[in-house]
C-alpha cells in the first residue's frame, strides 16, 4: 500500500484499437475511456484475483468504468488508512489493536477491521432502509413488490455474521435463511413461485422496540436444518430481507464516502497522557466536532448546534378546514412553551407526537404524498431526516431542501414545535392545501457523547473501542490539563436550558447516531477534497497514472514532494 498505483506500471493505462498497448515512456496519454479489457485486469488486481472470472463488459458501460476504478481505490485506501491510524491510536491507548487471526494471509488488512469498517457503513444504511420500507408502508406501496419488479434478490444471498437481539451474541446466518414475524414467514404472495399468502410487517411491529421499548418480533429462520431461529432487531431483519439491495444499492453508495469519513476519524481525538496510561481527549480542530456545533467557553453565549433530526406531521388543510383542530391540539400541550413552541426542560418530544396520536380519529395524518416515514431511534412517524447546516449552507442535500420550514429549522436551539409566526404549522410548499406541524430535535455532540451531568447516574460516556470490543471512556476536555473544559461549560447556567432528555436517552444508540453524523460531514466538499489530497499523495504516485481519464480524478489532488515542503 505504500505506493499503491504501483500496480498501473505494469498494464500502463492506455489503450489503442488492438487492445492493451504497454507504455514505453512516461508521458500522459490523452485516450478518454478505459476499454473493458483493461478495466477488467485493473480491476481484478485491486480487487483480487478472484474477479479475474467475472465478465466486466456486462458490468460496466464505458462511461462508468473510470468512476469504478476510482472508487475501489478510495475503498482500498480508505481500508488502509482507518486501519493504520485506528492502530495507532489504539496502541497509544493500551488498547488491543486490530490484527490477523491465525492462518490469515498477511497480503491485505485483516478481516477483523475489514468487518468493522463495513458495519460503520453498514449502521448508516440500516437506518435508510428503514427510512425507506417504513415509507413504503404508509404509500401502500411496499418495497418488497418494488424490488422483486427491479429483480433484486429476496432474503439471505451471502453468508452473514448478526448480534442477536438484547444478547448481542455473534451468530452466522447461512445463504438461504429467511425471516419470521411472530412465527410466520415473511413473505408476499408467490415470491418464491409457490403461491402462499402475504404475511408483511406492521408499522407497529417494526418500531415497537424503539418506541415503546418492547420486545422485537422478528426471527431469522437459518436455513442449515440444525441452529434454532435467532431473534433480531426489526434493522437486521430489514438488512436479511433485502440484503441484495442492500448491499448493492445502499451500501454501494455510502461506501464512497468511507475514505472522507477514515480520514476524518483519525483525528477526532487527541491521545495523549493522563492519570492513568492515555486518555483519548476531544479535538475541536476535527470537522466531525468543528462543523457540528459551537465550543466556545463563553458564560454568557449559549452554544448552538448545526445538527437537528427532523419530523413532519401533515394533515389536510383544503379550505382552512383543519386550522382550529390544529391549534387547539398544540395549545393543550403543556410540555411545550405556548409563545414559541419549544418544549419545556426535562420533556420528551414523544409527548407531542402523543397529543396528535390522541386525535387521529379526528384528525388523521394525511400520506397522499408518499413521504410518511418513521425514525429507527425513536419510533416516530413523519421522519424527514438529519440535517447540517454550517452557516446556512447544507452540507451535502438537506433532506428538507425547498420546505416553507427550512430557516426555521437551521435555527432551532432547542427542541419543539416550530411556529410559523404565531402559527404553529407551515404550508406545504407542493400542495398548498396541507398543513405541516414541523418537530425539531437538535442534538449537540456534547450530549450524545454523554457529557450532560443528568447523565453522570446512568449515562454512558462514548468509548473508543479496541478489536475485543473493549472500550475506553473519552474526556469531555482538549487535555490531561482541562480534561473537563467541554463538560463544564455545557453544564453551566446558561447552557442547561439547551439539553434534552430525549438525546441522553439515545446512549445505547451513539455509535449508530455518530455514523449518521460522520457520513453528513463527510459530504462537505472542502472536507471530502482535504481527505483526498492527503491520502492520496500519502498512497499514489502520480508519476504512476498515465490514463488521463484517471488521471483526471485522481492525480490533481496529489501532491509532490515539492509541494509537500511549499
């Protein structure tokens, strides 16, 4: 890996009507397109041999081979960079650092990273897809019929290691397993050509064990004839029933960040010595800290934070018909501060989603638009998203980009209803005869790491976590000498009023809610462009790539020794 691009000087990157041409100087060829040939023996080389059978002239059109081989190389680089500097810090920390198993072969990173890695991207596609089938529920529309329409494959296609629900267990599902909803197989009428009913999930049953706390009714079924069915969580039973689509869709699109988001995790703590051995101590300086929220050590100016999840309930409003049953309901919620609508300290937004859960016979929500969604944390319906704004501007597509609500939601400090003035909904802006009730949640790292004092009982401070799974407390300060700086000015007086009993609450959920983060970071192309001329000049030779069109998107981000000393 030092010099990765090593490999293109032997199947020099250019091509002529015969085929592959080997170079006999150094100069850059200017041909636009790999030809399939060519894009087949690179591609094997950095992927293995094994690819080698595979028949890439299906695969790929021409267009798309480049934009291939560019992303296999920020798959391989980002592999070896977060395995290297996770390494390190860990070994700094006394920590067990990743390594081979017995047996492994020493020519690629070992697979224990290489799992944990993936399950990084794969916690940030989890939750898309239940984003996404929850959404198909309320359309009518399930995602099971549309994917079978777009042949992707049902159920259990590779070989899968899961934690088993409550117990965390590892267990192996083999190809072919299938998934159980409180005993009877999910499935929709004739997937697998031999009739049978539909037997599909309920809103209820895929959001019981986040917003009700209750047991989760899905069992993976192995289809090995000896282990007994596994329970798991409604989001392993989602990523079992259409792993197909998952992986190859939703993983595949997230993967292409993974080399930002590696670069951008090295340093998101400072290791240095404390009481006892290292300590990992918070750096501001990082983007996943700097772009997420204020660290100022101000008495009197509040922090502010540039992340918020946010949900939108909308109902019929043809004629003003539903005006009044709107602003009764939300003038009956005493949890909330009735001139603002912001919820009131030691509240939970659950309680203002129950007071029009209370009146849907009355007034119902309205999903004739297809965009009602539910979260994986909490259970709530109306999900739009996590949005980062870093002064005003999103980082990356907004999920509320263009709503009526949009400003306000960027400088929402605090939980609650967002008014419109003095009304407390916004009009759609596609269909102006529905009413939005818009509910915001920001969530300052701080908290989510577990730096609120109401958390000191119970709370669970992040950990960074070796490759047995073992785990060491950060500190909430920038050293061994203000080790609680962080903490302590989040706790004073005037920034009390910013913390939320419903983002202390997510603890069991950190690593999951700090990926989603990640990934919004990680699509700010100032960070995304640092990352790449970095690794990129720590693993290339540009001198390497001589196919322009390559050279293209790879070679303007690497710097040479020369610039390395400017």
């Amino acid at each position: 890996m030092k010099k990765l691009l090593g490999i293109l000087g032997a199947i020099s990157l250019f091509t002529s009507t015969s085929g592959v041409v080997v170079a006999c100087n150094k100069e850059r060829i200017k041909t636009p397109k790999l030809n399939r040939e060519l894009a087949k023996q690179l591609i094997a080389k950095l992927k293995g041999s094994d690819m080698a059978s595979l028949d890439f002239g299906d695969m790929f059109s021409d267009e798309d081979i480049t934009k291939v081989v560019v992303s296999i190389i920020d798959e391989l680089i980002g592999q070896q960079y977060g395995y290297e500097s996770t390494n390190y810090n860990l070994d700094k920390l006394g920590l067990k650092k990743y390594d081979y198993a017995s047996g492994e072969s020493k020519d690629s990173i070992p697979k224990s990273y290489i799992d944990s890695y993936l399950n990084n991207a794969g916690s940030i596609a989890e939750d898309l897809l239940f984003t996404e089938y929850t959404k198909s529920i309320a359309s009518g529309k399930r995602l099971d019929n549309s994917l079978l329409k777009s042949l992707y494959n049902l159920n259990v296609i590779q070989e899968t290691k899961i934690k088993e629900y409550k117990t965390d267990n590892e267990r192996t599902v083999p190809v072919g397993s299938y998934i159980e909803i409180n005993d009877k197989r999910w499935q929709v009428f004739n997937e697998d050509g031999k009739g049978g009913s539909n037997n599909l999930p309920t809103l209820e049953q895929l959001t019981q064990e986040y917003a009700n706390k209750k047991e989760s009714p899905f069992f993976v079924v192995p289809n090995d004839g000896k282990s007994t069915k596994i329970n798991i969580s409604s989001k392993t039973a989602l990523k079992l029933r259409f792993q197909d689509y998952f992986k190859n869709k939703l993983l595949s699109g997230i993967i292409e960040n993974l080399l930002t988001m590696s670069f951008m995790e090295a340093d998101m703590f400072t290791v240095s010595a404390a009481k006892e051995g290292s300590s990992p101590y918070i750096n501001t300086g990082s983007p996943i800290f700097s772009k997420t929220q204020s660290w100022n050590s101000s008495t009197t100016t509040d922090w502010t934070t540039n992340v918020r999840m946010v949900w939108s309930l909308k109902f019929d409003n043809t004629e003003n018909k539903n005006n009044n049953a709107i602003k009764k309901i939300v003038e009956g919620i005493k949890e909330i501060n009735q001139a603002n609508g912001e919820l009131k300290s030691g509240e939970s937004i659950k309680k203002l989603f129950s007071a029009f859960e209370d009146q849907k016979e009355k007034l119902p929500v309205y999903n004739g638009d297809n965009t009602n969604a539910y979260d994986s944390f909490f259970g709530l319906q109306g999900f739009k998203g996590f949005t980062l704004y870093e002064n005003g501007t999103s980082l990356g597509t907004s999920p509320i980009a263009g709503a009526k609500y949009e400003d306000k939601v960027k400088e929402a400090k605090k939980p609650g209803i967002l008014f419109d003035n003095l009304t407390p909904y916004f009009v759609d802006a596609k269909n102006s005869n529905i009413a939005e009730v818009v509910i915001v949640l920001p969530l300052y790292m701080i908290e989510l790491l577990g730096g609120s004092k109401e958390n000191d009982s119970s709370g669970k401070v992040y950990e960074i976590k070796d490759a047995d799974g073992k785990g060491k407390a950060i500190e909430f300060g920038p050293s061994l000498i203000n080790n609680s700086r962080y903490k302590d000015v989040w706790n004073q007086e005037n920034n009390k009023k910013l913390h939320s009993k419903d983002v202390q609450d997510l603890n069991d959920q950190q690593s999951t809610i700090l990926n989603q983060i990640k990934y919004l970071v990680s699509q700010d192309t100032g960070t995304a462009d640092l990352a790449k001329t970095t690794l990129y000049s720590k693993y290339l030779n540009a001198k390497e790539i001589y196919f322009a069109g390559l050279y293209d998107q790879i070679g303007k981000y690497i710097r040479n020794d020369k610039d390395k000393d400017d």
